[in-house]
C-alpha cells in the first residue's frame, strides 16, 4: 500500500509536464509605426501578420524545454527569441534538441520592418505595408504578403512564394523552389536545383543563376536596364513585351536555342546556337547564356 501514498505526487508530476508543453503566450510590447522587429525560432512555427496599432503582440505556444519567452528592447526595435534552457547564441545550436516546437503568432504595426531567423519552421508574413523585410531559413517553407521597398530571403531546402510588390529583392535557394509573380526594379534570384517562376518589372537590373532548375520569368526592362541570366543544365524561357527596347546576347552550348527577337545562328562545326540582335532602340541590354539547357526567347502574346 505503500505505492498509494505517491499517486498524488505523479499525477501533479504528470499535469505539471503537460503544462509546461502547452504554455500559452500572450505578451505585448509598445511599438513605434515603424518599429524594428527581429524573431529568431528554431522549431515549429512562425506567422506574422501586420495590424493597424502600434504594438507588437505575440500568441501561439512556447514549447516545453524553452526559456521564459519575452519582448525586448524599445519602442523602435525589439526583439523576440526562443531560447533553450541553459543555452545561449543565435540559434541554439546543441540546445534545440532538448525543445518541443514553438508556435509564434505575432501581430507587428503595418509599417514595420521585420527580420526572421528559423531552421525547421516554417514563416508566413502578411500585410506588411512600407517596410523592409529580411528571412534567413534553412528548411522551413517561406511564404511572404507584403509591399517592401527591399525584400532579402536565404534558404536552403524551404520553398519561397512572395506575393505584393518587393522594390528590391533578392532571393537565394540551394533546392527550394521561388515564385514570385511581382518583383520591381532590382532582382537577384538565385538557386541550385530549385525552379524559378518570376514575372515582374520594368527592371532597372536583374541578375538570374540556375545551375539545374528551369526558370520561366516575364517582365521586361527599364530604359537603360540590364538583365543577365546564366544556366548549367536548367531549361529557361523568358517573356518580354512586344515593345521591348535592348540589344540580346544569347548563348547555349548543346540545349536548343528559340527566339522571338531575331534569328538564331549555329556554328558550322560543333553544337550550340548563338543569338546577337537589338529589339526597339537598344537602350538596354540582356545577355543570357546556358550550357545544356533549352532556351526560349517569346515576345508576349505569341505563340511556340
């Protein structure tokens, strides 16, 4: 009978743990309209979204093995971090093993500027308004509403789809796929394995590297623009208004080679097709150039 006299000390044990693994967040912080905002959480989730009040709030739940999640910082930039008990650093590393996911819902003012770090969580942004937005992921999927001015996000295996209006932006993936069907006057994409899907423009500059994953990208330049795109063994197929004004560089070493804009030309010996014409006036300049991959050059509207 001695066993009966512990039975009330496990099941206080029992509800205690389950309490620690569902602790409720429910935290406020005063915030200027433009207010700085940098989140940092290793596992689970991470949703922000933008309203109209000058505070940042955070809901979801803090998983079990975490510090005490708290706001830091002041009105202009504050500072939300999941952290595992008895370890510090930007990310944990050798402390995350020991926590359970955490879910962040954070509402920030509709102007801010935000700055994420995950590993395996995924990111959802949406409905900012004005201000800058930065994400560093490693295999969570990022997926981001907004109108910014600038626009950087790295990941390694997460997926990128970007809807609203990005001024800047510069999106990097090693096998992560990137859609992002409205990209303003300065681009740089980049990825490995990963596809590209991207309309946008009238680019002031856009730089574009694939080693195998295909890309198909609309838009078309500023006056004076640049646009360079380089592929390993990726097809690529690009889409350009009928107005289009800029001389055209292309070049595939053994894929095959298709213009709407002049007319392709192969070496007498050898594989490969080249492409030198001007398009309009000539005021920009596009240089395209794949070593295995088909290449497509259309003008809107037309057909294959």
């Amino acid at each position: 009978m001695k066993n009966v006299r512990y039975l009330p000390l496990l099941c206080c044990l029992c509800w205690g743990g389950q309490a620690l693994a569902e602790s409720q967040l429910d935290l406020s912080h005063p915030a200027a309209p433009t207010v700085h905002v940098e989140i940092t959480n290793v596992k689970g989730e991470v949703t922000i979204t933008a309203w109209d009040r000058n505070e940042v709030h955070v809901g979801g739940e803090l998983g079990s093995g975490a510090q005490p999640l708290t706001i830091d910082g002041s009105e202009n930039n504050l500072s939300i971090k999941v952290q595992a008990q008895g370890h510090n650093g930007w990310l944990n590393w050798g402390g995350d093993n020991a926590m359970s996911d955490s879910t962040l819902d954070v509402n920030v003012p509709r102007g801010a500027s935000v700055k994420v770090n995950v590993v395996s969580a995924p990111l959802s942004v949406d409905g900012i308004d004005g201000g800058d937005i930065a994400v560093n992921s490693v295999s969570g999927r990022v997926r981001i509403h907004a109108q910014t001015p600038a626009l950087n996000v790295v990941t390694v295996s997460g997926n990128v789809a970007f809807s609203g209006h990005a001024q800047r932006a510069k999106l990097q993936t090693v096998s992560g796929d990137i859609l992002a069907p409205s990209l303003g006057q300065s681009v740089d994409l980049q990825t490995v394995s990963g596809r590209i899907q991207a309309n946008g423009g009238p680019w002031q500059q856009l730089s574009l590297s694939t080693v195998s994953g295909d890309v198909q990208l609309t838009g078309g330049l500023a006056t004076g623009g640049s646009m360079s795109v380089d592929s390993m063994s990726g097809d690529v197929q690009l889409q350009f208004p009928a107005s289009l004004s800029s001389s055209i560089h292309a070049s595939t070493f053994s894929g095959d080679l298709r213009s709407d804009f002049g007319t392709p030309t192969q070496p007498e010996h050898g594989p490969g097709s080249h492409l030198e014409t001007v398009a309009g006036s000539g005021d920009g300049k596009i240089s395209i150039e794949t070593f295995s991959g088909d290449l497509r050059i259309r003008k809107s509207g037309s057909g294959e």
